[in-house]
C-alpha cells in the first residue's frame, strides 16, 4: 500500500496518551499514514501560539484530512472553543456521530444503530453574544437558507451512500417558527424533489428525545441543527455506553477532521488508564473517508479490519476502566493488534 499524508492533532490531556494507542494499532493494520503533527489548544497556548495556529490550519487546508484527540474548553470564560473554530475556519458544516450497539459492552438498550448528522456551523453557537445592559446579555440564533439547504442535501446524499433508508428531523419550529421553520422546509424540500425514495419525518425534539429514550431503534438517520445536535448526539452515546466508544467526523466540500468527540480528562492525564477506543474508531472514519476519495479499496479494507479487531476485543472482554474492565490505554491497543489477523 502507498503512503498517505494526515495531519495529526494530539490535543490536551489524556490526547497525547490515546494519540499514541491509535497510531500503534494503525501502523499494525498497514494503513500508511504518514502524520503531520501539529497543536491546538493548551498545548499550542504552551508554545506560545493562539489556541488554534495557523500553521495547524494550513496543514488541514494541504494535505484535506486530519486526526484531532480532545482539547479543553474553559466553562464560562477563558478561550473559544478550539474545534468551534476549527470548523468555522474550514468551513466544515457537517458533524457526523454514528452511534452503534457494540459487542461486549452491555446498556439498558440493544441493536442501537443510529447516524446523527448536525449543522456545524450556525445556531446558537454562532457565537452572536452581547450584553443589552447590566445584567442583560443575549445570544442569537441565525439560521440561512444556504446552510440549512446544504446540510440537508449532504444528509440525504450520505444516507443514499450509507443504504439508510429513514431520516428523521429533530426541531422545535412550533415555538421558533422563523430559524427551526426554515430548517425543516428547506429539508421537506430536498427530500422531496431530490430524494423521495428515503422515508422522511419531522419530529418536535422533546417528544424525540423521549422517543429516543423509550426506544432508540425506532430511529435511523437524525438530522439536526447545530445546538439539538450537540445535546442528542451525547444523549444517544449514552445509550450504547458512553463517549468513550462513539466516533466522530467533521465535513466539509474539501477539509475533513475526525476527532474523539469526548473530553480531555485531564484528572486521569498521564496515568495511562484513558480509552483509545473512540479516537480509534475515529480514524477508521478517516480511514473510510480517505478510500472514497482516493479511490483507494484498500484503505477501506485496513479500516475494515481494525473494526473487526477492536469488535472482537470487546467481545472477548477486553475493556478499559470506564467500561467495567482493568485494560490500560496501551493494554488495549495491544488486545487490538493481537486480533488483526484473526
């Protein structure tokens, strides 16, 4: 297999740890990446940068895909969120978060297998804040045409590629009428003049989400605006075991960055006991992403066999603490590598 070029972001905390982990088992799996490293976040702030350089920017823009391990985002004060930037830099409208079922790890609910796909770029996360007065701030929610037509014709067409047959989209149009009602009329029209073969509904997203509570595989594909997409796509990682094990992508026309969608830990940083496996998982996104657009089967097939890998891991009980198991970062890895070949 030729070598591919991916830029690599460990990030903060427990980042550096699982960064590792997950190039060990794909190097294992014969994926040749060749990593561009760069920093973000605290760890570029150490190095006297912003919290998002411009030569980690210019590296993603090169080389079109990336690998990101969490970042810390101060609460209430301090820097902007670092992967808000990110995408709003790269312009990478699309946050997709399979949510599956996985061998080994036991949830109240079983054979969940959703795919989420959130607006990236608009809502309340637009960062639109100000204080009227003393005592008074606001935050606005915008919502444009363009964008709300774009991510639903990349939602049907994903779904077409992916062979899922529902999309289903969470909202509250009832009570914001103008920014969630032209979410749904601009998503009612592409499944309607585009792709009326997918089964299409509009759900009010309280009654959703305790839908999705009450039985999760009533659900296929969700599509959602920016903040009901952030807040569902945890709640759904719940029910299948927690942020640990869910992988997560962010897409654009050209740029592509794959990240672990959960924290940085940094109370278990450097103690070795964080689980790779959502960041892993990530990379065999990157991985499946990079076959499509290199026309590169094989880059699939590796993916597809690390899957297949960490799936029989869990299976055989192999776990790391947050799932009920004693397995360190590395131990894991290594539980991986020793299954690659069956």
């Amino acid at each position: 297999m030729k070598t591919y070029q991916a830029v690599l972001i460990p990030g903060d905390g427990i980042g550096p740890e699982i960064t590792v982990a997950v190039k060990k088992v794909l190097s294992a799996a014969g994926a040749g990446i060749e990593w561009i490293e760069r920093k973000a976040g605290i760890a570029a702030l150490a190095d006297g940068s912003g919290v998002m350089p411009e030569e980690t920017i210019e590296a993603i823009q090169e080389h079109q895909v990336g690998l990101k391990g969490p970042c810390t985002t101060p609460v209430g004060k301090g820097f902007s969120s670092v992967n808000v930037q990110l995408r709003k830099r790269l312009d990478l409208y699309a946050a997709v978060r399979p949510v599956r079922s996985l061998p080994g790890v036991k949830t109240r609910f079983e054979n969940v297998d959703l795919i989420i796909i959130r607006e990236n770029t608009e809502g309340l996360y637009s960062g639109v804040e100000n204080e009227v007065t003393p005592g008074v701030v606001m935050s606005m929610k915008v919502a444009t045409e363009g964008a709300c037509s774009r991510i639903a014709k990349w939602a049907f067409r994903y779904a077409t590629q992916r062979k899922r047959k529902k999309i289903s989209v969470f909202h509250k149009a009832n009570i914001m009428k103008m920014t969630d009602g032209l979410f749904i009329k601009c998503a009612e029209e592409v499944h309607r003049i585009d792709y009326p073969n997918i089964e299409y509904e509009e759900v009010i997203i309280d009654a959703g989400c305790m839908k999705l509570v009450q039985d999760p595989t009533q659900f296929d594909m969700l599509l959602l605006e920016n903040l009901y997409g952030d807040v569902v796509s945890d709640l759904c990682a719940g029910q299948v075991g927690g942020l640990g094990v869910i992988p997560g992508a962010n897409i654009g026309d050209r740029e592509a960055v794959f990240e672990a969608v959960h924290g940085s830990a940094p109370d278990i940083a450097g103690k070795g006991v964080a689980n790779p496996l959502a960041l892993l998982m990530s990379a065999v996104m990157m991985l499946n992403h990079m076959s499509d657009k290199e026309h590169e089967p094989e880059l699939r097939e590796v993916g597809g066999k690390i899957k297949a890998a960490y799936n029989q891991a869990l299976s055989d009980g192999c776990k790391t603490r947050d799932l009920g198991g004693e397995l360190g970062t590395d131990e894991f890895a290594d539980r991986v590598i020793e299954r690659l070949n069956g």
